[in-house]
C-alpha cells in the first residue's frame, strides 16, 4: 500500500510525495492525472457488504467471468467497504479478499 512521504502546502497547492509498491506503480500506467488517494485501512473501511447471491438489498454481486479474470475463485462472504465522496462523484472502495497473516505453527517443549 501507497505511503505518503511529505506534504508541501504552497500558493493554494498541495504538493504531496508518495512511495508506493511495483504493483502500485504498475496500475498507475505512467498515467500522472485523474489519481484518486483514498485511505484503505481497516479503520477507514468502516462499512460490511454481504457476498453471494440474490436476497437481501446489500449484496455485492460480481460476474464470475470478471472474478476469474481476476484470478479470484470466491469472494468472501462479509467483505469491508466504504463510500468516498468527491467533486461530486461517488467512489466505492471494497476489499474483494482479504489475506490473513499466517501464525506459524510452533511446537511446545515440555
């Protein structure tokens, strides 16, 4: 995830130096505008959507072509989500999948 390094307030501009992955940097395609900076903590995805098919009024449904493309096999039954509004525009941010931190498993000595 992106790391803000500095923020420069000058003339009404606010200037802003990022460090961000190889992944990260890949997605952006050499693009230098229309950059949308979002937080994506677990504080900040303050909202649950429910997964899975047709019932309730909540649900988050996606194509399974789109999930395969993706290379996601299932999605998560409760995933995090949040609503950002800017300019007018609503933007909705969801964790798809979450990757848990794996515990090793350690013997205990007697």
């Amino acid at each position: 995830m992106a790391e803000i390094r500095s923020i420069d307030l000058k003339n009404n501009e606010i200037i802003v130096s990022l460090r961000v992955s190889k992944e990260e940097y890949a997605l952006l395609h050499q693009k230098t505008d229309d950059i949308l900076i979002i937080p994506a903590g677990i504080k900040d995805l303050n909202q649950t959507l429910t997964t899975g098919k047709l019932g309730n009024s909540n649900r988050l449904m996606l194509p399974k072509k789109v999930l395969e493309k993706n290379n996601i096999p299932e999605l998560d039954k409760k995933v995090k989500s949040k609503i950002f509004l800017l300019d007018g525009n609503a933007y909705l941010l969801v964790k798809l999948k979450e990757v848990l931190p794996k515990i090793p498993f350690q013997e205990v000595k007697k």
